[in-house]
C-alpha cells in the first residue's frame, strides 16, 4: 500500500497558520468595527485622482504663463 505524501507550500502553510489564528481570537476580533474597504479605496482614488489633476493644472498654468503675452499700451 502507497503512503500519499501531502506536500505543501509556503501559501498553503500561511493559509493555515491564518485560519488557525482567526479561529483562536475570532471572539477577540470585532468585525463590525472593521473600516469599509470600499469607503477606503474610493477615497484613495480620490486622492490620486486629484492629485493628477493638480499636475495638470500646474503644467497647463506653466505653459499658459510662458505663451502669454501682454501688451501694455501707453496713451496720448
């Protein structure tokens, strides 16, 4: 009769390790008062999105200035 070997790999023992470890403090952890990740990556796209958009400012208000002319005209 063959012995099947059970080889596992750093992911499947974490796997575990993490499963062993929730099931030991699931009482100890208060998921209700988790943060929303949805609340938190919509955010964080706002962020990145803004700031892109402060670059674009930047560099639209850069060129503005450097293209623009003003004429000064003295009158009579």
């Amino acid at each position: 009769m063959l012995a099947e070997i059970e080889i596992k790999d750093d992911m499947q023992i974490f796997a575990d390790f993490l499963g062993e470890m929730i099931a030991k403090y699931i009482c100890k952890i208060n998921l209700e008062e988790l943060p929303d990740p949805d609340l938190y990556l919509t955010l964080k796209n706002l962020k990145w999105m803004y700031k892109v958009l402060a670059q674009k400012r930047s560099e639209m208000q850069k060129e503005k200035d450097y293209f623009e002319i003003e004429y000064v005209f003295f009158g009579c």
